[in-house]
C-alpha cells in the first residue's frame, strides 16, 4: 500500500469497523427477538432478511446517489440514513413491535448499503487490481474485529440471563410474562442511543475529511471498456460474480447470524451458544489476516477463491454427519472461508469495467440479498427438521459448488461469444 492510498483506507478502514460493528450485530439480534418476541426460528431470521434484503432493493438508488454526490459525500449520506434506523429501534422497543424493529433494521440496511456501494469500488481501485483481494483483507480484519466487539460487549447486555429468561416465561402467567418480556425488550435502547450517536459524529467527521475522489478509470481500462461493451451487462465476469457474490452472502450470513440457532437446535444451552458467532469472527479474522499477506503474492485471487469453496464442502459434509458441539463447530469452521469470498470475489469481478464501475459495483451489492433469503431457507429447513437440524447445512453445498466453478472458469469469461458450444468445439 503506497503513501498516497495510506489516508484514504485509514478513514475506509473506520467505515468498515462501523459496517463490522451493526452488520454482524444481527447474530445476536436474531436470537434476542426471539426470546422477547417469541418467534419461531424462520421468524428470526427475518432480521437477516431485513437487514439485507435493503441491499437489493437500494443499491441502484445508491449507484444513481453517488454519480451525483461522489465517494465522500455518499458515504456521509449513508451515515446519516444509518442513525435514521437505530433511532427507529427506540419505539420499537417501547412498543415491542416485530414489524419497527424489521423497519429499523431495513432503514438502516440501506444506510449500509450506501457506504458499501461507495466504500467497496473505492478500495477496488485505489491500488492495483490484482491486490484489490489484499486491501480487502485489511478492510475485513477491521470489519470482524468490530464485530467480535459487537458480539462480547452487547452479547453479554442482551443475555445476561438468558436461559433463566426463558425458563421464567415458560412458567409465568400471562401478564407476569408480558412484563418480564417487556423488560427485557428495553435492554436495546441504550446501546441504540450510543450507536446513533457515534454514526452521527462519524458522519460529521467524514464530511469534513479531505478523502480524495479517484479516477475509476485507466487508460486500459478506457480501452476495455470502448471495445464493444455498451451496458454492464456485456461483461460475462461481473454477472458470474454477481451470482457468486449472492450464495457466498447467504454462506457468510447462515456462519455468522444463523449459528446460534443452528447450536441452540443441536441442544447447546444459549449460554454457551451465544458465543458461536464470536467464534466465527474469530475464523473470519485468522482468515483475512492471511489473506492479506497471502494474496496476491503468494495466492493469486481465483485460487484462494477455489480453496475456500473446497474447504466450506468439506465443512458442510462434516457438519451433517456429526452431531452437537462438533456439528457446531464444522458451521464456526466455515468462517475459514467465508472471510476471504468477498473480496476475492469482488477482485475478480470489478477489474476493467471503466465507466461501468459504479453500476457494477452497484449489481454486487445487490447480490448481498443472498444474506437475506438463503438464511430464511436455512431457518425453515431447522424447524422442519427438529430432530435432524444438520439437515439444514446441506444447504450450502450447492452454494460452494457455484463458487468453485466461478473460481475454476466462471471469472475468465470476457465475452458471452465464449459460451457458444461451436466455438469451444474449434478450441478443443
């Protein structure tokens, strides 16, 4: 990293601790909703669907936002929508709603959105391409160290406990646990409060920074970009890496968000299983640290890209044949692999687009939806199977297979005439 991209990723890397911070806040969410909103797992879940699905639907909007206003001034505007939606938490707690709470984490879904659509591309081609997986890895070490945080600091508000919580519902009458419920739903508002604060001095701070607006494209990349492409669409990479970046969300979000559940079905007391997601942060941060100094090199993007669909394969089948604490831990062992996809895959997929950067950019955020509606599949498949719930992790081996296959061909593909049947006939 030359001197010059030093003071950009500085302030990139304080987004990336904030994006760390809320997004994998959603591990501990999840089961915390359900205690004191008694729902089901599927139900549960709806908190990763809300809090992704935002990605989808906003980050066009966002790509439209930032050829407006810029990398900087995007990012601020994210920032300030961010406290819009942990503000939306406050009534929702006095309330209890499901549906503000869901609102809350959908506003604030886009927030990120926003900042991720600016913050990703801006890493991408601050420096050389075939390095974009290394500056990743160093977004990604502080994006898992804010949320290891986030998980041992509000871990220990939200269930403190826990497993006397809901022993004391089950028992209680009706209005007695209406009001341990509503106690215990009051238990986010102050750490809501301090969140919007620090979004809004963050905000603040951006604005008035001096981050440098890039040059997204080179002289080569004018070259690639001038041959035949007129649309976003025409480069065959981005749209594979757009599929690949959807089921390696939905892998990232089921090891992050979804293990919890998936201990607390195999019988592990809450107690102890709250700490799964921490434990996947863990893998995540051994990950990109040694994706960082591995890539590009020692490891050269695609291939890391390959070994972590191999090794999630392996940890998904050995998930399924065992049982309790080591099930569990085949699923935190995925985090191995789920750390080092995103920006492998972003490598491969935004390298040469040129003017096509932001609506490139803007496609893969909305592959982030695959966090949103893989993980509900995963919630449903455990209700389903009360009895077998490593069923559920068969789920992901459909998913790594499609990103071995974006690793091994999909990511060499410049032109859609490529695919034609004919011409791999003439190449044989």
């Amino acid at each position: 990293m030359n001197r010059s991209s030093t003071y950009p990723m500085i302030i990139i890397g304080i987004l990336f601790f904030v994006f760390g911070f809320l997004t994998w806040l959603n591990g501990i969410l999840i089961p915390y909703f359900k205690i004191c909103l008694q729902l089901s797992n599927f139900q549960s879940l709806w908190v990763a669907f809300a809090a992704y699905i935002a990605y989808f639907v906003m980050a066009l909007p966002s790509a439209w936002i930032l050829k407006f206003t810029g990398y900087r001034k995007g990012m601020v505007t994210g920032l300030c929508v961010m406290v819009i939606g942990a503000l939306l938490f406050l009534p929702a707690a006095w309330t209890r709603t499901y549906g503000l709470f869901l609102t809350g984490l959908f506003v604030t879904g886009t927030g990120l959105a926003l900042l991720q659509t600016a913050a990703n591309p801006y890493v991408a081609i601050i420096g050389p391409a075939e390095s974009t997986a290394q500056r990743i890895s160093f977004m990604g070490i502080a994006n898992k160290t804010a949320g290891i945080m986030s998980q041992r600091i509000l871990g220990a508000v939200f269930f403190f406990n826990a497993d006397t919580i809901i022993s004391s519902i089950s028992s209680a009458g009706e209005v007695q646990r209406e009001q341990i419920l509503n106690a215990y739903a009051m238990r986010i508002v102050p750490p809501y409060v301090i969140i919007a604060s620090v979004l809004l001095l963050l905000a603040v701070m951006i604005a008035f920074s001096k981050l440098p607006e890039v040059n997204e494209q080179s002289d080569e990349d004018l070259r690639m970009s001038a041959e035949d492409k007129t649309g976003v669409l025409q480069y065959p990479y981005l749209v594979f890496g757009v599929i690949a970046l959807f089921v390696a969300s939905g892998c990232e979000v089921i090891a992050i968000d979804g293990v919890i559940l998936y201990g607390k079905s195999l019988g592990i007391p809450l107690t102890q299983a709250r700490h799964f997601t921490e434990y996947t942060l863990y893998a995540s941060l051994i990950s990109y640290a040694s994706g960082a100094v591995l890539i590009p090199r020692y490891l050269k993007q695609q291939h890391a890209l390959m070994l972590c669909a191999v090794w999630g394969i392996t940890m998904s089948i050995a998930a399924w044949f065992t049982d309790g604490w080591v099930s569990a831990f085949c699923v935190i062992l995925t985090g191995l692999s789920t750390a080092l996809l995103w920006g492998t895959i972003w490598g491969l997929s935004v390298r040469q687009l040129g003017r096509y950067t932001k609506p490139g950019s803007a496609l893969l955020i909305m592959a982030v939806s695959g966090g949103a509606t893989i993980p509900l599949l995963f919630g449903r498949l455990i209700d389903l199977n009360p009895l077998r719930p490593q069923h559920s992790v068969l789920l992901l081996l459909p998913c790594y297979a499609i990103l071995f296959c974006f690793a091994a061909w999909g990511y060499r593909i410049h032109h859609w005439k490529e695919l034609s049947f004919s011409r791999r006939l003439k190449t044989i």
